[in-house]
C-alpha cells in the first residue's frame, strides 16, 4: 500500500499546488485537512484536480480548530508524511491574535505534540518563512539564511497590526519546533521550509477579477500591474510557486543525514520596479489598450541567501521575470475566456 500524506492548508496557495505536485509526481496517497465540507468540495470540484483523476488516492478529514485538544490525532492516524502549510497569512481585517498569532504557534505546536503518538509517521515538514530568519525590520545589509535564528526578548501579549502579528509569529513557530525537536527527541524528523513571497499561476483562482481582488501574493503582483497601488512595501525576496511546490516533495523525500539541513530557504532577491518593465516588455498590446496599468508595489530590501537549499536539492531557482509572465498569463487567460464564452 502506497504511503500517505496528511497535508494541512490544501485551500490556500501554497498548499493547493503541493496537492497538485503529490498527485502528478508522487505515487502516496494524500489526506487534506478541511475546516469544512464546503472547503473540500472547492478542492475535489476544482478543474485542476478534477483532470488528475486521483480516484481514491485522494480524501479530506475535518479537522475545523487547529487549536483543540488532539484536534489531528484522527487525522494522522496511519500517516507517514506531514506536510503542513496550513497557517493563515496577514490578511487585513483579521484579529491580530485569534487569527494570526495563536494559529500559527500553537496550531503547530499541536500538530507536533500529537505526531509523537503516530507510530507510522517518518518526517513532518513545516511551512515557515523567510520574515522568521530575520529582524521584524530587516537590514539589507545583513546576510540571512535558512539557519538563521531570531530571539524575541519574550512572548508578545498585544500586535498593532495583523502584519506584525505574522512576523513575530512566525520567528516564534521556529524556535519552538527547535525547541521541540531538542527536547523531544522524537522518532520522525523534522523539516521547515521559508520561502518569500510566492508568485505563479494560482489555479484557485477561476475568473479574472477573482484573480485581481484575491488576497494572496499573486493578487499583490497582479494588482501592481491593473492600477491598484499597494500600501506598504513588499519584502524584495521570491519564490515561484512550482519550483517551491517541487522543493517540498524533494524535501518529503530526502533522507536526513549530517549533510543535510534541516531548513531550507526558498527565496530569490528581486526589487518590484521590475513587474512593470516586465510588463512593458511582454504585453506591450495590453499595455497599449489599458488592459494593464502601472501602479506601486514598494520594495523592502533584505538580504537573504538560498544557495544551501539549492546545492542540497539540486534545484535551480526561476527568475523574477518566469514568475510575473506566468500571473499576468493566467489573468489575460481567464479575461480572454471570459470574452469568448460571452460573445
């Protein structure tokens, strides 16, 4: 019988493509965690999925509060594999503390606390990222890594904003699976994944205004291209969203040995002026005709090296421009199909 895997967060961005990687490359079974029956049905009724015919390979478990007591033991019952990427981003609006902070740190905390009673499980990788390698206010003059580590002077009690709830959040979920993996001990290993911001074809997404509104970092790129500014500065470090869906399944697979590290970055440097050259470049048409519109997306330098992971994995990661071809197509895509079924 194939292995299995329990992937949490197969609704958001990151998540919905590891899915889609699993059921393309990989021979495991796969078991989503769902707040709700209607989330797994926007999951098995999506095109994309619906074309990889995964058949029985495929099943979703409700799990609605990461935050209760033995909230995944059904979930990882004969589980051999954990893919966790299922935190919630700073998405304006939320409750700082409730929605941010307590999922992130504590919703994995008891994700891990309830691995150690899964005799079957043989790794767990986390999602963290690269906000948790550096200062809350990075220095673009300080080099940072996977390995990094930031220590907080004590556990925050109040956020002023939804952002900053995520960032030291996340600085926190890595020091506590440090601090798990050391005092625990335990018999599966255990791996965290940091990427940047991710851009790419978010086949979530099935209209082109859905595409521009959606609060995820491709609506972030899209939007920069439609006129719409964005109202703070972006950290300048990316990743593709295949080739991060790709190093996830690398990483599942890898056997820990001293060579091999336990974190892995996921980040390419880039400054934000480049979306509307590439923009002029390519689409010079669309350009023209208004379809696109220049609009400002601030950059936030930082310094961030990757090389380890992509000597360790093999990989090669895509530039900045692969990435903004590839959101501006899926828009111009659904808008040239949405054209066409109404004519």
């Amino acid at each position: 019988m194939a292995p299995l895997v329990l992937l949490t967060g197969a609704t958001g961005l990151i998540g919905f493509r590891v899915l889609q990687e699993l059921l393309l490359k990989s021979d495991y079974n796969i078991r989503i965690t769902v707040r709700s029956e209607a989330k797994a049905q926007t999951i098995f009724s999506n095109p994309v999925i619906q074309k990889l015919n995964a058949g029985d390979r495929l099943t979703s478990i409700l799990v609605p509060d990461i935050l209760a007591e033995h909230a995944f033991t059904t979930a990882l019952q004969d589980v051999s594999f954990v893919i966790h990427t299922g935190a919630p981003l700073p998405v304006p609006g939320f409750d700082p503390l409730t929605q941010v902070w307590k999922p992130t740190v504590e919703g994995t905390a008891n994700l891990l606390k309830s691995a150690l009673s899964v005799p079957t499980l043989t790794r767990v990788v986390i999602t963290s990222s690269i906000v948790a390698n550096m200062a809350p206010m990075p220095d673009p003059f300080v080099t940072v890594s996977a390995a990094s580590r930031i220590t907080l002077p004590g556990t925050p009690e109040t956020f002023s904003n939804v952002f900053e709830a995520y960032v030291l959040a996340k600085i926190t979920e890595l020091n506590d699976t440090d601090a798990f993996v050391e005092r625990e001990q335990p018999p599966f290993s255990v791996a965290t994944v940091a990427p940047g911001y991710v851009y790419g074809r978010d086949e979530r997404v099935l209209s082109a205004e859905a595409a521009v509104t959606k609060d995820s970092s491709p609506g972030i790129l899209l939007r920069s291209v439609k006129g719409i500014d964005c109202p703070v500065p972006i950290h300048g470090g990316y990743v593709h969203i295949d080739d991060l869906a790709e190093l996830y399944l690398r990483v599942l697979q890898r056997e820990p040995d001293a060579q091999t590290p336990s974190s892995f970055g996921a980040c390419a440097l880039v400054d934000y002026a480049d979306v509307w050259r590439v923009a002029e470049k390519e689409y010079s048409a669309a350009v023209a005709a208004g379809v696109l519109t220049r609009a400002t997306l601030p950059t936030l330098p930082i310094a961030y090296d990757s090389s380890e992971t992509e000597k360790a994995l093999g990989m090669t990661f895509r530039p900045f421009e692969d990435a903004v071809k590839d959101v501006v197509d899926f828009y111009l895509e659904r808008l040239e199909a949405e054209k066409a079924s109404s004519s």
